[in-house]
C-alpha cells in the first residue's frame, strides 16, 4: 500500500524501538509476573495461557501502561502489576474471541482452540480474566481497578455490538467507529489511563493519556482493518482475506459498499451476508475496495486519529517518552505500508 | 431416594422460606440492581442476560451474601451490589459453562447457546463479569474485591481442571472434592465471606461464613450429582443422566467405579470415557449405581460436609438469621429426596 507519507515513514522506521527501550527494565518485570501469574497446578492453564502470550505479540499495551506510567511519574511498583493485568486482559479477549471467530489462526501459529479447544479457550479466558483483576486489587488504587472494569464491561458489550452488526452490510461507518471504540480502543485508553491515576496526577493528564490511548486503538484497528486485505500472512499472523471469508464488516468494506453499485452490493450481499464465497471472489473483493479507494480511505481515518492521539500528548512537556509514545503512533499507522 | 433422615425432612419443609423472608426486603434492591446492571444499548446482552436471570433460579448465592451481611450487621448498602456481583459472576460461569458442556437445556428451558449462539454467550458471559467487578469496585472494599476476584480464578481452575479430569475414570475422590470445591464451592464462601468482610469482623467470623459457604457449597453440588442420576427434569431443569451422556465423571461414578468388578469397569469406559451409548446403557449404569449404593454413599458425603457448614455457624449466637443458614443446609440436602 502506497498510502504512507515520507515523514510518517521515517518516523516509523524508528519503530516502537524507543518504546521498547525506555520500558525494557520495568517489562523484565512485567513479564517475570505474567510467567508466575499464569502458574496454576492445573497443567493446562500455563499450556494454553503461555501458547498465546509466548506467540511473539509486541506486547504493546502493557509497555503503553509502563510508558504512561513513567510520563506522569507514578512512584512504587504498581505499574508492573497493572501492566500485567492488561496484557491478560488482551489475552482472555483473544482467547475468547478465538471462540466466537471459529478462527483457526493467531498470529502465525494454530489458535489455541484449534489445539485445545474451544472449551480451554473459553476457560482459560476466564482464568486469566481472574487473575487479571486479583493483580489488580493487590495494586489497591479503586480509581485504576474502576478504569480496567469498565473497559472489560465495554470491550464484551463492543464484540456483542460487532456480532449483532454482523452480516448487517448497512452498518454505518459511525457504528462501525462505535463498535471498535468498545472492543479495540477501550483496552488502549484504560492501558494508559491507569499511569495517570495510579499517579493521582490531574484530570488534563489524565484525560490526555485516555484520549491518546482511544485514538491509537482506534487508528491500530483501522490499519488491521485494511491490512487484512492487503497484508501478508507473515506480517500480521493471519491470511490476506480472512475478515472477508469471516464474513465481517469492516470499515473498508463499508466505504466500498457504500460507493458501489447495485451489482457490487449484491456482490456483498452474496459473500459477507449470505456466506457464499466462491473461487475469485477474493480478488473481485479486492478490485472492488481498489476501484472506491476504501483501503486508502480507511488509512486515511486511522492517520486523523493518529494526529488526534498525536497532538493529546502535547498536555505534558517534551521528553524522550513523549516521543515515544509519538512513535508507536506512526509506526502502528505505518504497518500499512 | 430414601436416604434422608426424618429431622432432615421436617427442617427442609420449611425450606429457605426463612431465609427468602428475612433477606426479601434486600433482595428486592438486588433484583432492581441486577435489572439495570444488565441494561446496554446493545439489545442482545439484556436479552441473553434476562433469559438466564429470570428463568426461575433461587438467587441462592445473593441471599446468602445477604444473610451474611446481616448476620454480621454489616452497615451502609454495599451489600446489595456485592448480593448482585455475585449473581453475575454465577450467571457468567453458567453461560460460559453451556458452551463449555455443549448443554441444550439449562432450568428446564433452552440454553441461551441454543437461542443465541455460542458466541452471544462467551461474550454475554464477559460482559456480566466485567459488569460485576464494576459493582464490586463500587463498593470500595479491597478486601471484598480480592475475595470475589480470588474466587473468579478459582472457579475457573477448578472448570479447567475438571475439562482435564473429565473422561478420566481414575480421577479420585480427593481430586474430584478438589474440583467442586474450586468450580462451585469457591462462589458459596465468597459469597458469605464478603458479609463478614463488609462489616469488617474479625477472623473468626469471616473464617466462620467462608467454611460455612464451602461446605454447603460441597453439599450442594454433590446433591445435584446424585440428582442428576436419580432426580427429574421438573425438579432440577435437565434430564436425568444429562451428566452420563455427557460424559461426566462425577462421585457416584466415581464411588461405581472404584467398587465395580472388571465387567462395569469396561462399561463406564466405554459410556463415558469413549462416548459409546446405547439404548438401555443409562438403565445399567442407573442399575451400577445402586448395586454399590453410589447414591447413597454420595448423599452421606454431602450430608456431611452439611453437618460441617452447620457446625461453623455455631461461632455465631443463636439467631433467625443463624436458623435461617442452617435451615438452607438442611434444604440443600433434602432435595435428595
């Protein structure tokens, strides 16, 4: 994809680098805690748990929380805990959500339901969503624990929205923008939120770092949105074409629906409504989203809520975290190259 | 069955009737809590919710936090939304646990799966957990919130380790013990625990309330194992034998197993470790069953984990709150009958 501007693209080839090295003392730790907290005597709880976490994810919302964290000065450890929580958290969402895909992939390996089950997944979810919130309590700060809750209320209600719209080719693109607000950005916006309040720093702070949290959320989902049509397995760890075989409606397929015709919706219709895909209808698919520009407008979305996440960071002064965390928005929006 | 005593039977006419009358005042703010708790813009989670909610459970678990809270004159109200979180968390692990069984009926209607798919229960089931953690955080009390979260994880160990015991016709009666404990029992003395915790009473009393829970919650799932084999779909909401189609290993099975010759041995591998059943196979193992007097055996193990649960009340003096408890006991094992 040929939509990426110059400036992003030098910006992103730093990468979440500077990221991943301001944090890498407190993500020793944070993995060390995630290792002992998916401990259990039941042998398949570790089995399914560290199938998924040691899978290679970039871990990129605990090391948002560390970052977050550090930007507001936060004292003590309990950063580390909450970090860990977080990525549990994005653990039982993907292990459940495995589930309610029938996906056969995650990351370039075999769905943990695929090996175990669908009845570990849903298990070990819940597990995991436990131990998330136990870790959690042992931080004791009410106001972090009341941010992590109701984003795990928002993030379910957002993926029972999205089954709901399933198959609903009419979704608006604002119900769409709703519907990952919930189940993306909400995990994001927490991640960050909690090293503002863990810091008991002030409502700008605060509001700042959950602003920047849900617009990254939502520019990352839009990027994965778009590389699902025009990605490579490798990259993402799933195939070119699975939202479209999954049947789900995404925004580029809501932007070519929108503008296509009578004969193209009923090519929608045919494939994501009904289910019926047959030989080239992938490639249909993808002249179709080529044709309205709907890859490209969809990166174009994700880049506003990249510059919205960008310019919510200018509330603190101007440090090497800072940039940063500037960073990992040009790099997530980056991917799409 | 004929193996309840005739003190059991007069004690359990009453029932919970006590304890219904005395907590009904609190249970009806419960229930407008639960009522509202479930409410979302996204129309399929109240529908999913209300399905399981309203289709006739006793609310056994929220009126004991309710008991147990007044036993210990807990002040303020948090006990109402601690009576609803754990509501939540039992209406949770049920959705999660029908898709986990493949179950079709649940309270002798169809499993929400059945209505609205595997998918709207895994996550119904999510969003009730994270609803019940922000009520929880409500409350304010750390030492509730570890004990309710501590309880979510344990309760799904015990449901990972029965998925890994499940098939396994040497699981012991210790390691079975262990698993109900964890999947069932964990939620009855969490439930009580949080009254004591609440009103911020000493170690007796909270010690007291969690074994009091335990055991009853022992008691109550063995009774339901006994049931499951000599029970009626009117009385319980499932067929009798749903357990052996199945494939469940629970304590009758166990205590058949463990007593039967070569010949039953072979039977209850092929029926329930390989899932061979043929017409006539559950009149064999119902016939296996009381040849070894499984049931029976089964209803003393949990009569006595009753005598446990009343026997730790006595920490508390006489009281009809005190009665009430007991009378619940005394209920629990009389369905038996």
């Amino acid at each position: 994809m040929g939509f990426v501007t110059q400036i992003e693209k030098s910006r992103a080839e730093a990468g979440i680098d500077a990221l991943v090295t301001l944090t890498r003392a407190d993500m020793a730790r944070v993995n060390a805690t995630i290792l002992s907290r998916t401990g259990s005597d039941v042998a398949m709880i570790p089995e399914v748990a560290n199938h998924l976490i040691e899978s290679g994810g970039k871990r990129l919302r605990p090391m948002l929380t560390l970052a977050a964290a550090a930007l507001c000065q936060s004292p003590g450890a309990g950063h580390i805990k909450l970090a860990a929580s977080v990525e549990f958290m994005h653990t039982a969402t993907l292990l459940h959500d495995d589930v309610v895909d029938e996906s056969d992939m995650r990351r370039g390996k075999p769905a943990a339901r695929k090996l175990w089950g669908n009845q570990a997944s849903v298990l070990v979810g819940d597990f995991l969503l436990g131990q998330a919130f136990r870790m959690m309590v042992e931080v004791g700060s009410l106001t972090c624990l009341d941010e992590l809750s109701s984003a795990a209320a928002i993030i379910a209600e957002g993926e029972v929205m999205q089954l709901a719209a399933a198959k609903n080719l009419a979704t608006s693109e604002a119900t769409y923008l709703d519907v990952i607000r919930s189940k993306t950005a909400a995990l994001f916006a927490a991640a960050c939120a909690v090293g503002a309040l863990l810091a008991e720093r002030g409502a700008a702070e605060l509001q700042a770092l959950r602003h920047y949290g849900t617009c990254l959320g939502l520019a990352f989902q839009l990027i994965d949105d778009a590389l699902d049509y025009g990605g490579n397995a490798l990259q993402l760890g799933k195939n070119v074409g699975d939202d479209f075989r999954e049947g789900k409606i995404t925004l580029p397929v809501i932007i070519a629906h929108e503008r296509g015709d009578d004969e193209e919706r009923a090519f929608w219709t045919r494939t994501l409504d009904r289910g019926i895909i047959e030989d080239g209808d992938l490639a249909t698919a993808l002249a179709a989203l080529a044709r309205h520009e709907a890859l490209a407008a969809t990166i174009a979305k994700a880049r506003q809520f990249g510059e919205d996440a960008i310019a919510a960071l200018q509330v603190f002064p101007p440090s090497a975290l800072r940039d940063a965390l500037e960073d990992a928005v040009h790099f997530c929006i980056a991917r799409a190259h």
